[in-house]
C-alpha cells in the first residue's frame, strides 16, 4: 500500500474515531440523565431498565469498534496496515474501503467464519 493510500485509511479511520467518541459520550450523559430521574411508579422503572440495559449494549457494541479503530490506526503507524494477521499477505484494498477496521484477508476471513460456525454449533 503506497503512502497516499495509507493516508486515505488513516483519515477514514480517524473521522469514524471521532464520531463515534462523541455519540459515545452523548450516551453517557443520557445514562447519567436517566439515572437521577426521581420516583416514577414500578413499570416505568422497568422500562428505564430496559432502555439503560438497552444503552448499554450498544455502548458495548461501540467500545468494541474503538477498540478495533485504535489498533488500525496503531498498525498504520507500524507500517502493518493492511496485512492479514493469519496469513501475513495484503489485503485487498476494496475490503478494506468497505470495512477499514479489518484485520483479516478474506480467505482467511472466511476459514475463521466456518470454523466459528462449527465451534458455536
Ligand atoms: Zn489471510
């Protein structure tokens, strides 16, 4: 991968970074919201309950792909950027367009994805 290439995904990844840090703390200061909200009747407690679990998840789901942006960026830093961790070849450029955060090739995506599939059943 040529540098300006490399410029590319390190724009893409860093603007997706800071999206997401602030839709991330906009849901923290709803939970703080939600949390001081005063004595409503039981069902309404539940259904604060279930919107905060809700938050939550996705929260989890977000710190997850921060996770994954923070280590490409790392890796382009390394010059590893773009290489499969599993087999150590390029991955193809149009992958990573459509998924920058990818570590993977898709031969080797693919073999991890079957072997998951017969774990998980
Ligand atoms: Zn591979």
């Amino acid at each position: 991968m040529n540098k300006k290439e490399l410029e590319y995904f390190r724009n893409l990844l860093q603007e997706e970074l800071d999206a997401l840090l602030v839709k991330a703390g906009i849901v923290v200061g709803e939970l703080i919201g939600t949390a001081y909200t005063n004595e409503s009747d039981p069902l309404d407690r539940a259904t604060e309950e279930q919107a905060r679990n809700n938050q939550l998840r996705i929260r989890d789901r977000e710190s997850r792909l921060i996770g994954k942006i923070r280590k490409s960026l790392q890796a382009i830093d390394e010059g590893t950027y773009g290489i499969c961790e599993a087999c150590e070849e390029p991955i193809d450029i149009a992958r990573l367009k459509a998924r920058p955060v990818t570590s993977y090739c898709i031969t080797c995506k693919t073999k991890q994805e079957a072997f998951e599939r017969v774990i998980g059943s």
